[in-house]
C-alpha cells in the first residue's frame, strides 16, 4: 500500500530512521481497541491526504472515549465498540493508518512541531534550505496552519521555551534535525525521484525527535513566507529557480 503507510515501512527498515517513527499500524477494527487501550491517546490519519485533511484524535478517559475531528467537532462514546463503530462510518472502509500519540513539547501553552525544509540544488545534490516550528491553533489536534488556525515561529524561539532553553542544547537538536534529513532524502532516492522535500519532526516533553511525515510532492514554500524574516522563503525561490534552470525548465 502506497501513501502514508508505504512510506512508513519504507522507512521501518533504515535503522536509525526507525528508532525515530512513532508505533503506527494500518487502521482495523483490531488496531484501534489495542492502541488506544495500549496508549491511551491515537491519531487516526488519511493514507493519501495531506496537509491535515480528515485527521482524527481518538483518546480514552477513565470511563469514556472521545474522538476529535478537524472542524468538525467532538464526539463522546460509553464503550470502546462505539468509538469503533463511529470511525468506520467516517472513514467508509478507506485506508487510513492509526498512531501513537506524541505528547507534544509546549510553546506558551500550544504544542507545535518542526517542518525542516531540504531541495535538490542546480548539481542536483540534497542541500539543507531552513526549518521553523508550526504552532497548533487553539484547541487544535494539526499543526498544519492553514487548517488548524495555528502560526509559524523560529525552531530557537520554540525550543527555547520549552525543552531546550540553554544555547548547546538548542544546537545539538538543531544538528540532529538536519542531519537526520540528510539521512531521509539519500534514503528516499530509493522510494522515487523528488526535487524538494518538507520533513515534520515532533519533539515530546523530554526533547526527544520523533518523525511524524515526510512531504514530497508539494512542500509548503509559503509556510516559511510567515516567518518575520523572509530570508528562508527567499533563499527555497533561488534553490528552485537555479534547480529549474540547470534541468531546462522555467
């Protein structure tokens, strides 16, 4: 199966790639009772969608399970076997994958998660372009911005504020970010030909990175025309531009 899932055991078997995926199986009956039962908290996501599109959080409480739809509203059930029967009505048999939830680190009170940003260059070689943080919107279970109401910041400011408030710290997650990258593209040559790529990381409560998506068909430029300092979203036109023109193309 292609989509989210394919890309997911695609990645499985890089060993270092998969110390960093969060536990996710293909969505079933079977699935959801024993990771909800087992974490507590899933998101139920698309295989082909993107930018947030159809993404549902399941989470169990003492007595009651609870689903959360993106602008849609929530949804409260007595049992198990409820929930179950309320995502196979949304979902209508489609392939969707089921994740472990990841408790996210907090900017003032709002988790968010980290979009690294890598394009071929005119050698056509992977090069590292800039990251940012996406801040989720109120109440929102995306970070995407355009969805979930949320907004774009630097990676220092968010890392700063929550798990990593010394510079060395902030460096060394910084150097892992893009170095992990450097390890998924040269990996996704294998997977299919693509020009430019967007990684999603979360960062859980202790600083641990975990990858949560990887967006190759078209990555957000505008996403980093939010930042207060446009120099990233300038320096993606140039990389394109240049890629462009070396492969004869405008």
């Amino acid at each position: 199966m292609p989509g989210k899932w394919g890309l997911h055991t695609f990645y499985s078997k890089d060993r270092k790639i998969r110390r960093l995926l969060p536990k996710t199986k293909v969505l079933s009956k079977a699935s959801l009772r024993k990771l909800i039962k087992r974490y507590g908290s899933v998101y139920i996501k698309p295989n082909m969608e993107h930018m947030g599109k159809g993404i549902m959080k399941a989470v169990k409480t003492s007595k009651k399970y609870k689903l959360v739809r993106v602008n849609k509203g929530k949804h409260k059930f007595s049992n198990v076997q409820k929930l179950i029967r309320k995502v196979k009505k949304i979902t209508r048999n489609k392939p969707y994958i089921i994740q472990k939830t990841i408790p996210l680190a907090h900017y003032r009170g709002r988790s968010y998660d980290i979009r690294v940003m890598m394009m071929r260059n005119k050698q056509d070689k992977w090069t590292y372009i800039g990251m940012l943080a996406k801040v989720m919107g109120p109440s929102s279970i995306i970070s995407n911005i355009r969805r979930g109401g949320g907004y774009a910041i630097t990676v220092g400011q968010a890392l700063k504020k929550s798990v990593a408030p010394a510079a060395r710290k902030r460096k060394k997650l910084k150097r892992k970010l893009i170095k992990t990258s450097y390890r998924i593209c040269k990996r996704f040559n294998r997977y299919k030909y693509s020009s430019q790529i967007g990684i999603d990381y979360a960062v859980d409560k202790r600083g641990r990175l975990w990858l949560i998506e990887v967006n190759f068909d078209f990555p957000s430029h505008g996403l980093f025309a939010r930042l207060p300092d446009k120099s990233i979203y300038r320096l993606i036109k140039r990389t394109r531009a240049k890629y462009l023109k070396a492969k004869g193309r405008r």
